[in-house]
C-alpha cells in the first residue's frame, strides 16, 4: 500500500519543475492508497484574484494516483494550492489535507483545513534573458573610497569639509559619534576613479570581468548612499571626465561596470533637501516651502522633523509616487538613468529594493530597454518571489521588472554549510525550494556573494581559515548565478560589522594563498561552460558528512564536493540525498563518485566536458 505522498520537485508528481510561464501546461500526480475508494480535490487560489479559490477534481489512474492538468491562462501571479483527500468507508467520510511541510518538496498531512500551508506556484509573463555578458561574467564589488588612490604620493582629491582622512592606507576604519550614535565626522582614505583605473591589469590578472560600483554620486559620506546631487560624481572620487575615462578603460579591458542606484532616499544635504544650507540659504525643499522639491518630501513639522529612511536623519526619504521625481529619475532623455547609461554604464543595481514601489521600478526596466545589452539587478534579501514589502506582495519575478537580485541567501545557506550549524538536508531543500520559485531565468541571474559592504567579512566568519574560504568560493561559483567577489576578500581582509567590513584595500600585503584561489575558481568557471549554464543537482550525506553540487548538461558535467567531517571519507553512493531525486536513483552519481575519497575538512572537483 502506498502512502499519500506529493513532491513537486519531482517530475513523477510535477511537471514541469518549478516556475512556468503563462500558456505553459502544468501535470500534477497525487499518490494515494486504496484509490477505488478516495476521491481527491486539488484546491487552488491565485493571490489577488476575485474569483477565490477554485476546486478541481482530480482522476484517478494506475499505481494508485490521481492525476490532474491545467494551462496556465488566468494570468501571472503566485497560485498556492494542496489537495483535499476524501475516504469513503461503510457510509462515512474521513477526510485528509495534504500540503507544503515548510521546507522540503515532500509534504505532510493535515487533519483540518485551517491549518494547511499550501504549496506555491510561480507563473511568470515573460522570461528575464540577460544579456550574455551578464552570464557569462565574474564581478567584482569595489567601495570606492577603500579601493585604490591613483593620484601621486596619495593625495586627496578635494576634501570635504568638516571630515578626517587617514594618515596611510593600513590604518583601521573609525567613526566619530555623538552621544546620539550619529555620526559626526565622516572618514575617508581617498580612493578614486584613477585608482580604480590604474588597478585594472590586476583586475584582468585575477579574471575580473565586470565591476559593481558602490555609489558615485556627490555625497557627504563615504559611502555616498546619501546622495547630494544625483548628476554630478563624487569630488573626492575625481571629475566626469575621469569617470569617462575609467568607463573607456574597463570596457577595453572587456570589464563591464553597473553602478549603485540609491533612489529611496537621498542626503539631508542635497540640493533637493539642504537643511545644512550647503546650496544655498534658500533652495531645496527644507529651506524654501515654494522649492520644486518640496512635494518629494513628506514633513511631519515643517522643515525639522519629516519622514527617513528607517529613522535615519540624514537620509530624508523621497515619495516614489511623486510624478515629477519619477521623470526626474528615469522619464525622458534628461534623467539621471539616462545620462549616465548613455555614457556607457552597463547596468544597475537597485539599492533597498523594497522602498521602491513596483511602478518606480518597471519605470527604471522600461527606461534601460531603450538601450542595448542592459542590466537590472534588485537588493532583495529574502525569497524574492513572495516578498511582502510595506503590506504589498512584490512583483519582482513576473517580468518587466527586475532581472534578477542579489542572493543573500546563498551566503548564509554556504556559512551554515561550513560551519555546520544547521543539517545538510535542510541547506539543500532551502537551495531548492529557491530554485523552484523563481523563473528559470531569474535564477541563473542572480548575483551572488560571499559577502558585500553589509555583512561581515567572510574571512572573519570562517575563523580565518584559508581551506574554508576556498570551499566558500567553490559553493559561490558552483551555484547557479553570477559570481561577485567583494574586494579584498582575494587579498585576506577580515573584518566584523561596518565600518570594519570596509578597509582600504590591502596592496602591500595580498595573501598570494587566497589570490591564487580565487583565481582558480574564475578561471574554472570560464573553463567549463556548464558551471554558466547548466543544470543544478545539489546532493548530501548526513552520515558522511558530505555536500556537493553537479552542474550538467546533456554531454558535460563538474562535480564539486566537500568533506565536512574530520575524518577521510571514501564516498558511498548509497548513502548520498538529494531533494532532486529518489534515494537510490544514483546510477550515474554511482559510476562516477563510488569510492572517491576526500579527506579530513577536504574536497573534490571532477569534470567531463567536451
């Protein structure tokens, strides 16, 4: 006998696997026991609609399972479905709800409705294909302030008033705050856009093919995500005219460059706000009630006290909605996505994707498809296909939207992985739980990380360890995505928490251990074509203690596998999981990997590629 059972990772119960498209078939199997007398409803709701749920009745086939198919013509959205069993004995009815477990793609059953967690379908309008550039890239975060200083003896490029600059390079990054945790005294070390361009032999050296710049534009901060003037650069990072250069530079080099869009707010020093005065005594919308900026803002008490970014007085946030700030953005030829994409930039990374309204972000899509070979990625950092912002289920994965978004999950998925502080089952059916929400495309674009300007340094969460950052970049660069190597991480910076995380970047003491392997896994990922664009199968041993993925396709594959445990380990394939396929469905995992031996803390790495 049989028990209920439903597993939509599996093409024996879904098909096909994961997100589908609007007018794309969907065949769905429900294994049930005694099935001549059972009778089984699938129930279905698409969020958002009128209609509520809707209930089809599924028909019963052989090997005791229940079988119903659909087209996808109700439009896209999120569907959330589970099945409704009812057994008839003797003139009774006992019924079962089967639904989604909260984790795995293997489902439990519940004994009341109310309770049930369904399952979710994504159904998308379009696939989001990038630009092949995109795909095939390995990008490289660069803070501008922390990176290189390309002037003679180091000199600052027009310090700002009222900041301190460091006295060298190596000297650890310090904040001056008041008694209210606000900062007083913004540091800087200088770093420039001629920096960055006399760094670029070294970028090609390591196998950089595309950089994402943290904000460029005139700023108060080091960080520049309070923005003062969204069409001039930085004074301190140089002139346009060297922001051209560096762009002429980098794509010679066949290094592409997206840049940091921070639209949600802007700095309370900006010509748009100025309550500093820093514009004039009275322009901007805290100084002057009639300013054209005025209806971007909204004041509580006019001009102290109005509405921030998360509380933080210094970036005063602007309303999306506003018709004149959006033209301001990205409405015609004048904007600022339009001048500074007109002058080469690649793409965009959308900063706090989340206080952006879906309408500001499909205005920023629309404007990028009037050029060639764009790319617009979102800071998401949860699951991004059922993301609720501010009471609003986003649409970020339907199309015409953004293409794909940072993969923060990935980072904290390879750190529990490493230090094994959750179980290997439950990291690899959150990998694919992932996978099958998004859009086969959105996925692929996603762009990874290890680590960026807002978490700790990975070297510093993995104690150090040399062979554990190897494993952490061979994870990154197996998984599905776009790899993104946070500067400095090559060269062996650690560092807790902001500012710590944002060094000046080592030059006179690179780790050539840590280089050296990082350039391994680029040059792997630029070797084999099947870690860009092959298929995902994530497997594991408890027992053994040991996780790997395998990147395939029809006539090449790359194995990579890791030993968590402290000692060797002779691999047995009949010991081996995966969320993807039956236990015991290991034929050619067996001809492959049977016997293989990795050592204490080791890995392995295997290839067939023609």
């Amino acid at each position: 006998m049989t028990r209920i059972y439903f597993n939509p990772w599996l093409e024996r119960y879904k098909q096909p696997f994961g997100a589908v498209q609007e007018g794309a078939m969907v065949k769905i199997w429900l294994s049930v026991p005694e099935q001549r007398n059972t009778k089984v409803l699938l129930i279905v709701r698409k969020e958002g609609s009128s209609s509520g749920q809707k209930i089809f009745s599924m028909e019963p086939t052989s090997e005791d399972r229940f079988h119903f198919q659909t087209i996808m013509d109700q439009g896209w959205g999120l569907y959330f479905y589970y099945f409704k069993i009812i057994h008839e004995s003797e003139g009774y009815e006992t019924i079962q709800y089967y639904g989604f477990n909260g984790q795995g793609g293997e489902g439990q059953i519940y004994g009341s409705e109310r309770d049930v967690v369904p399952y979710q379908l994504t159904c998308y309008q379009k696939s989001e294909v990038a630009p092949k550039w995109y795909r095939d890239a390995v990008f490289y975060q660069i803070f501008p302030d922390r990176f290189a200083n390309g002037n003679p003896e180091r000199k600052i490029n027009q310090p700002k008033k009222n900041t301190f600059i460091y006295a060298t390079e190596e000297d650890e990054p310090f904040y001056i705050k008041n008694q209210k945790n606000e900062i007083v005294r913004w540091d800087f070390f200088g770093g420039n856009f001629k920096g960055i361009q006399d760094k670029i032999p070294y970028l090609q050296e390591l196998g950089i093919t595309a950089l994402y710049l943290n904000p460029i534009f005139e700023a108060s901060s080091n960080h520049r995500y309070d923005t003062n003037d969204y069409f001039k650069v930085d004074s301190v990072l140089g002139t346009e005219e060297d922001f051209r250069n560096l762009i002429g530079a980098l794509h010679m080099a066949g290094i592409a460059v997206i840049l940091d869009g921070v639209f949600s707010h802007v700095g309370k020093d900006s010509r748009y706000f100025n309550i500093s005065g820093l514009y004039g005594e009275n322009s901007g919308a805290a100084r002057d009630p009639q300013s054209e900026y005025r209806d971007w803002f909204t004041f509580n008490h006019y001009p102290d006290d109005y509405k921030s970014w998360w509380g933080v007085a210094d970036l005063p946030e602007v309303i999306k909605d506003n018709p004149a700030y959006q033209e301001f953005i990205y409405g015609d030829l004048d904007s600022v996505l339009s001048k500074w994409t007109s002058m080469g930039v690649d793409g965009w990374r959308l900063d706090v994707a989340d206080e952006l309204t879906d309408d500001f972000i499909a205005g920023i899509r629309k404007n990028l498809l009037s050029y060639q070979e764009k790319i617009l990625i979102g800071e998401v950092w949860e699951d991004a296909s059922n993301k609720i912002a501010y009471d609003t289920r986003r649409k970020y994965v339907f199309g015409d939207h953004l293409q794909g978004v940072m993969n923060y999950p990935l980072r904290e998925q390879i750190l529990d992985l490493l230090k094994q502080s959750r179980s290997l089952q439950n990291i690899c059916e959150e990998m694919v739980r992932y996978q099958e929400n998004y859009p086969a495309d959105f996925y692929f674009n996603q762009l990874n990380n290890i680590g960026t300007h807002d978490t700790e340094r990975i070297l510093t969460m993995l104690n150090s360890s040399v062979e554990a950052l190897d494993q952490a970049w061979g994870l990154m660069f197996m998984m599905p995505g776009i790899p993104c190597v946070y500067y400095g991480d090559e060269a062996g910076l650690t560092g807790g928490k902001d500012p710590d995380n944002r060094k000046f970047f080592p030059w006179n003491s690179i780790d050539p251990r840590l280089f050296k392997n990082c350039q391994k896994w680029i040059e792997r990922r630029k070797k084999y074509d099947v870690m860009k664009y092959g298929q995902f199968f994530p497997f594991y041993s408890q027992a053994q203690q040991i996780f790997g993925i395998i990147r395939y396709s029809e006539n090449s594959y790359v194995i990579y596998a890791i030993n968590l445990s402290d000692q060797e380990q002779s691999l047995n394939v009949g010991e081996l999981s995966s969320p993807r396929a039956y236990k015991g469905e290991y034929a050619v995992l067996e001809r492959i990997l049977e016997g293989e031996v990795i050592g204490p803390k080791g890995s392995l790495f295997m290839y067939d590629t023609e």
